[in-house]
C-alpha cells in the first residue's frame, strides 16, 4: 500500500462509524464506475476504429470542411 494510501486510512480511522460507512460506500461506488467505465471503452474500441477510418476517408475524398467556430 502507498504512503498517500496509509496517511489516508489513518484519517479515516479518526472518523466516526457513520462517515467511515459513507467514505467506503462512496470508494466502492467509484471504484465499480470506474470498473463500468473501462469495461464500456474496451468493448467500443472496433466501433471507434470503424469510426475514426470512416471519417479519415471521407477527409481524404473532400467531403469534410474545416471547422468554423463562428458558426457553431
């Protein structure tokens, strides 16, 4: 475990019951959308190369235009 980790854990041992439960449930809940997160981006990865090849094609035949901010 790091130092950072450590020094966190002794502040949270100086918290009562309750804000430890809050503390944990709010880590885990991160930690599981983090999970989700990733697991989403590994899956749309094909998806994303389809995507960005199709986009390169198009740019390369003409069919895009530079962006102007102005007219957004």
């Amino acid at each position: 475990m790091t130092q950072l980790m450590e020094k966190a854990l002794e502040e949270i041992r100086k918290l009562s019951e309750a804000e430890q439960d809050v503390l944990a449930a709010w880590i885990l809940e991160e930690i599981e959308s983090e999970r989700q997160w990733t697991e989403a981006f590994d899956k749309s990865q094909d998806l994303l190369s389809q995507l960005a090849n199709e986009a390169l094609r198009e740019h390369r035949s003409g069919k895009t235009k530079p962006l102007d901010l102005d007219e957004l």
